[in-house]
C-alpha cells in the first residue's frame, strides 16, 4: 500500500491515459464478469464440474477491482507504476458501488 500511495503522490490526475483506463475497466468490469458467467453457463448446463457455490465465488472474484499487487509489478518491471496506482485506486472506487449491484443481480 505504501508503493501504491507513493505512486500516486507524483501523479497527475488519477485517470492518467485515458485509453489505458477505459481498456482497464472494460477488461475487469465487463469482459472477465462475462467471461465469468459464460464460464457458469457452461458449466451447469453441460459439464457439471462445480457446484452452485464454486460458480458463485468465481463469479465474485470476476467483479473485484484491479489488485494492488499490479503496482508492484509495475514498478518492478519499471512500465508506469503511477498510470497503474491510479488505475487501482479508480477501480477500487467504482467498485464501492460495482459490487453490490452486480451481487444484487447476479443472486
């Protein structure tokens, strides 16, 4: 957490590249959720590997933020570590909200 605050200290405005941003929030807020529920389609429909539960907690995974450990990486693989802080942080924001009406949905 304190790569993650350092990071952002020496940042301009949190959405950064806006591109990079949109894509971030389009991969972990819609494709990896449909992925996910595609994924528990198939699965109770015709394969029946996993139980109600199992697809639940695959599908709560799907809609969590950008993990804090992505500014880590960044900043050891030295590929913009200030675009990702700030691109957790927003994630984790929206997600405040995110979360509980895809639950709310989804159960």
């Amino acid at each position: 957490m304190m790569i993650i605050g350092m990071s952002i200290i020496s940042f301009r405005g949190l959405a950064g590249n806006i591109r990079f941003t949109a894509m971030a929030f389009f991969g972990k807020f819609v494709i990896w959720p449909l992925v996910a529920i595609a994924f528990w389609w198939l699965d109770a429909t015709f394969l029946d590997i996993y139980d109600s539960a199992a697809h639940k907690a695959i599908f709560l995974i799907s809609i969590t933020p950008i993990p804090a450990n992505a500014v880590v990486i960044a900043t050891l693989m030295d590929v913009s570590p200030s675009q990702a802080a700030g691109t957790v942080l927003l994630t984790t924001i929206f997600a405040l909200a995110f979360i509980p009406i895809m639950i709310s949905l989804a159960f």
